[in-house]
C-alpha cells in the first residue's frame, strides 16, 4: 500500500510538472463554478489575474467580463456539449481561444465538471487578418487591372473612330 502511494505521489508530481511546463492554461471547473485544478499558467495568459486559482470561483478567477463572455460555453459543456470560444481580451488585447470538455467518469454518467485549455493566438489571429487584407488587395488589384483592360479597349474603339470621323468630309 506505501509503494502504491509512492508511485501514485510521483506520476502526481510528474503530471503536474508536464502541464505547469505547457504553453497554455489548463483547468477544471466542478458543477458549482469553483476551480479545483490549475496548472498555473492563466496569470501567464492573461496577465492581472491571478496565478493559484484553485477555489476561487469562474468570476473570481477570470473577473467579471471575462467569465461572462465565457459562460455560456461553460454552461454548455455542463450539459455535455462540448465547444471552442475564441475572444479578445479587453485587458491585454490578447486573442485567446479556450476549449471547454465535459468531465465525466463515464459516458452514462453524469458530469462532474468541465476541463477548460486556454492558449493565446493572438499572432495566428494577426496572421489570419493579414492573410485576409491580402486576399482583399489582390482582388482589388485584379479588378482595377481587368476594368483598365476594358477602358483601354474601349478608349481604342473611339480613338479609331475619331481617326475615320477626321477623314470624312463633313
């Protein structure tokens, strides 16, 4: 039973240390709102909140706005829906995309609380948004070239038919 404890202590410990060293927020939420895991990381996500989160509540952990923006998906994954919610932090202006799980021991069984991965796509947003400008100025481009093809044509019809109308005697 002590050597169970032991390695059960370690892999533990090993867990933690894994998820403390990822590049994004990891979390669990009970049914009542309250935080009871935490890898530590949403202080470096969102920087103003705070770094031990564990029971504190959604609105206290995250504040006010936030936890309102993000609720309604929370709400769904305690229904066993699960969903993905990507904002902008009013704070830091990050653009941050958060995947809500449902928690449950068993697929009949009911949830317990939702898992929530918080990272930062801020510079694939900014990326995206530049990709998008780009797209718009080519097709803007190919538009002003094509109508300037056309008004050319054009202007070489009635420049040719001045040419004809100069010739005839009037």
């Amino acid at each position: 039973l002590e050597q169970a404890k032991r390695e059960l202590t370690e892999i533990e410990a090993r867990t933690r240390l894994t998820t403390e060293m990822m590049p994004a927020h990891i979390a669990r939420v009970d049914r009542a709102g309250i935080y009871t895991y935490t890898n530590r990381r949403l202080s470096a996500l969102l920087p103003g909140r705070p770094k031990e989160i564990t029971g504190l509540s959604f609105e206290n952990a995250l504040g006010f706005e936030t936890a309102t923006r993000l609720r309604p998906n929370l709400s769904r994954a305690m229904r066993g829906e699960a969903s993905v919610l990507e904002f902008t932090d009013t704070d830091t202006g990050r653009r941050i995309r958060t995947a809500f799980t449902p928690d449950r021991a068993a697929p009949d069984a009911p949830i317990d609380g939702v898992y929530l991965l918080s990272t930062d796509v801020t510079e694939e947003a900014q990326a995206r948004a530049a990709l998008a400008q780009s797209n718009k100025r080519e097709v803007a481009a190919q538009m002003t070239n094509g109508l300037a093809h056309d008004f050319a044509n054009l202007l070489t019809i009635i420049l040719g038919l001045q040419g004809r109308l100069e010739k005839m005697p009037l």
